[in-house]
C-alpha cells in the first residue's frame, strides 16, 4: 500500500510545483504539458479579475460564510431584486429549507412555503414579488464568449462568459447560464414570473441540466460551497425539512457593496477570456499528473474549474 | 408567493399519480407522455431485479446504513477480493479518511495512509493486496447494453448494462463503467495494478469522468447515498481530515451473502434492459411535469435515476 498516494493526485488543486514547460499542442506533445497548478502559478494579475462588489452577496450560516457572484449580463432583473432584498436585510433570520441529495440546498422564508403559517410570510419592501423570466438572453457581440471544443449533451455550444458556465444556440441567437455544482437559481412555482429571487437554491449534486432554460440562473457560489452541500438532507418530500426545527437558520445575507470597504473580501476569479484560461482548459482535457494512465481529451463544461483566490496584495481581515 | 410550489416539480421522484396515459412517440405527442412516477407506478414485478446477496454490501455508519452493489460483470477480481476483506471483517472499526467537496468520499484503513502510523496497517488475510486493473472489459455478446439516444462528451457510446452506466468504444471493443454520483470506485496509487479495493471512494459531485478507464469502479451506491455525501469536508489537502479525530469510524461492512437471510434486507432494482426503463428514460428527456416550460429532449447517461425499491412482498425487517 502506498501511503497518500491512493487517489492522492485526482484532487483539484493538485500541488506539483515543478516548472511550467511549454503548453502542449496536441496530443503529441501530452508529455510536457502542464498541470493546472502549473498554469495558474504561471498566471498574470492581468489573468484574474476582482469581484464587483455589487454583484457580490455573502450569506452567513452558522458554520460559515457562502460567497455567491451574481451575473447581471444573464439576469439583470433578479440581480437588482437581490440586491434590493438584500439590502432590505430580507434574509437575515430566515432559513435553510431544503436539501434533496444529488439535487439541490434551497433557502428563503419557511412562512412562504407553508399553507397556514404561524406568521405572515415577510414582506417583500421595495423588492418585486414577481419578475419577467430570465431564462435566456439574446446572444450580442459584446458578451464574450470562450468556447469548449468538445461539444455537449445539451446545448448546441457550450462555453464561458465572464467566468460563468453558457449554453449557446446560434440558430435561435440565444444563450443561457448552465446549471452546473455551485450554480445558484431563483426557485419558481408552475408560471414563469414566479420567482423574484426570494427563494434561492444552489446545485449540490450532478449538474441538472435539464433545468437550463427553464428557469433563471441568477450567479454561482464562489466560495464556502461546502456549507450549503454538507447539509444534513431533507426528511420530507424532495428534500424539504418535515420538522422546521432542523431547518438552518441563515444569520445575514449582505451585498458586498452595502459594507463598510473594510469589511469585504478581496476575491479574485481567474477570467475565461484569456490564453491562461484556455491553457486552464487544456490542463483539464489532458491531465499531465503522473497518475492518469488514460488522457481523454475531452471535458464537460461542469468539469472545468473556475479558480477564486484572495487578493494577493489584499492585506485586508478575512471571514 | 405560491406555497410549496417552488421547484417543487423538481423533484427525483415525483407523485402525480394521475393515470399514465401512451408513450409519447415523438415531440408531436409530448403532452401524454407520463412523468417518471407514472411510469414506475405501471411497471410491472418482471421489470425489477431482487440485489444478489453476494454483490450487495451493507456499509454502517452512525448515522446510518450505505448499501453498494457490486458488478462482477466489469470488475470480477475487485468484486472477488472486496468478498473476501469484508467476509474477514476488514473494515470494521476503519474510518472515512477524506470528503472532498464536490469529489468524492473515500475509507480504509487510517495507518495506510500514514507515514509512520501508531499502529501497523490492518492485515489484509486472504485478500490479495494488488490485482490486475479492471478499467475497462471487452464487449461480448452476453453482455446487455440499452443504449442512450443522446450522445455523450466523454465516451463513443454509452448507456446501461445490468443497471449500471457504462461507456462503450465499438473500435476498441472495449466498455467501462462510468463514474456518475454514487459510483463507486477502488482508490489506488501511480501503478496501475495497486488498487485492490482495501480503500474505496463514491463520487459525491459533478461526474468526474476523467477517471473512466483509469481506475476501477467496482460499483454503486443503491442507497444511503446521503450518509456519504453530508460528511463534513476534510480540512487538509484533497479532502483528507488533517486531525484523525474528524475521521467518522466505520462500524462494519458486511456482504449481505455472509448475514442470515432474516438480516438481509429485500432490495430490489429497476431493470434497465425493459420497454419499462425505456421509458423512464423519455419521461426523462422531455418531462412531463407542468414545471417545465422547456423540454429539452436530451439526456446526460449520469443523470438518468436508476430507481431501488424495497421488495414488495418482503415483510422483513429493514435498516
């Protein structure tokens, strides 16, 4: 038995720290191709953009803080209701309501979900309680686009736009944010401007893809993804807490941009636009680390990672 | 706010329980086709399978029972010597040694996985301590394959053989099992040869198909697959708990074959060589449900539910 070495080299970060040696052309050249640590330490600060602090939601749990990236270019009217929620400190002691395993963790207002609450359901203050669907936008020339070369299960084109995981028809001239792990969605009921974005719920499991297009994808969880997917799961229906006692409460969901500056992260996303990234890709399509005996050259979209760091230069308090 | 109807279609299993109305044979005819509920609710006893005792483990935890069925088919030598370790008690008293957020959860024995353990790594007896790779077999006739219509970005083919997700290359004539959510996969290190099944691992997040044809998955989890994937994740590298004391103690595995039969529980799987499973897989790819809006009319093989049920006439007592 060799000790830590069993399954040792599949972890996502992997910590080989040799060199980098020129990025492999094609299949001929596998040998010197780079790990992913590689190409990140070989990384610009040019290759990395900070998030907006308007765009940027952290919710307190009691074991930690999840941090989700809102995306505006997909879902501008969930984005400003979130905001505006937020701001509202809509969901401070609200909870955890469901989590159904391989599906999702889902949060909002219990009172919401119940036929005769206890209380009112909260009120939604100057937020929207409904919203035009945000299920896919026009494809423009302005939106970027980095596209994966080994096609999709089900998107015509699948690839990244400012860091966030798309689908793409060009026959419809539409494009769409995947649901992929980590990927954070407004829960709706049976009409499609149900969801405001009160009820909230993050992918914990296979990416459920036949969710795309179906219901709007408002930003991904950047960082703390562990505290919405080790959950203890739902002992009702799909997940849902049968007694509220075991649901979580949430302490605080604050924008990033309603804090003092001295009281943000300072988080940075590798961008999707750039040679790095497609390097970041080729890492991925053909592992270098000694461990793989078989190198597929392919990748899914939900299996490419999207790296998030703290600011190297941040200096600053971190939760 | 609709109560409880957020995403509340979205569940695995459904319960409209309205009467299945014909298979749609095509888009034209989409509006009568059944939800997966309804077909499962008209399945008959012919379209399950009892779980073989002797490829059915019963992993206990403390919070609760992880039942993996083995596949002799794709991985005789491993399914043989996992046998033999849990006949021999060998992972009584072991521990989950790593949850790596959106990976996988892997167990055995803490002292191999040390440098200088406190006490020597437990004897393996009459198990054998390497084994010929199973990665991949060669497709023979006898061999059941019900293929998925929709393609696949990893594999040339790939569909469901005894209830399993495999992936097929006609060229090669080779097949794999697949690592979807709940496969179940023998840890090794750098040589091919030096996974015997000792230290094995379930995905717990996204497919990570890159490991097809470079490890051997031995099997799945049927259920409890919630004990396994709302583990805290390990704080060190890949997962691993830096601290022993964070490690869960395994209580006991035992193959089912080794329990008196009023110990074993009555499970039972759906067949996936049926016009039955057939047509779960199209209430799959174009859903019925009223939630959806959008059908996309494709499927991903790791996300097509392989349903278990407990045997209706069992009448035994179950964990």
């Amino acid at each position: 038995m060799t000790s830590r070495s069993l399954l040792a080299t599949l972890a996502i970060l992997c910590t080989i720290a040799t060199a980098a040696p020129a990025l492999a052309a094609g299949p001929a050249s596998l040998k010197s191709a780079p790990t992913m640590q590689q190409v990140l330490d070989a990384s610009k600060p040019s290759d990395w953009r900070p998030l907006n602090p308007n765009d940027t939601l952290y919710m307190d749990l009691p074991e930690g803080r999840v941090v989700i990236e809102l995306d505006p270019a997909y879902a501008p009217l969930h984005a400003q209701n979130i905001r505006t929620l937020a701001h509202q400190h809509y969901w401070d002691g609200l909870a955890i309501l469901r989590v159904q395993d391989g599906f999702v963790t889902q949060w909002g207002d219990p009172a919401a979900e119940e036929d005769h609450p206890a209380q009112p359901p909260r009120p939604l203050g100057k937020a929207k309680a409904t919203l035009a669907p945000e299920f896919e936008r026009a494809i423009t020339p302005d939106l970027p686009f980095t596209k994966l070369p080994d096609g999709d299960v089900y998107a015509p084109e699948v690839g990244f736009s400012n860091g966030f995981p798309v689908g793409r028809d060009p026959k419809s001239g539409k494009t769409w944010l995947v649901h992929c792990y980590g990927a954070v969605g407004a829960g709706r009921g049976n009409t499609a401007d149900s969801g405001p974005g009160t009820e909230l719920y993050a992918v914990i499991g296979q990416a459920p893809r036949q969710l795309d297009r179906n219901i709007a994808v408002i930003g991904r969880v950047v960082k703390g993804m562990q505290y919405l997917a080790d959950r203890p799961r739902g002992n009702g229906p799909m997940g849902f807490y049968k007694n509220p006692a075991h649901q979580t409460k949430i302490l605080r969901v604050r924008l990033a941009s309603d804090l003092p500056p001295s009281e943000r992260m300072h988080l940075e996303v590798l961008r999707t636009d750039t040679p790095t990234f497609k390097a970041l890709v080729e890492s991925r399509r053909n592992r270098a680390d000694a461990w793989y005996l078989y190198k597929v050259g392919k990748i899914d979209v939900c299996n490419v990672p999207l790296p998030v760091r703290e600011a190297p230069s941040a200096g600053t308090k971190h939760h």
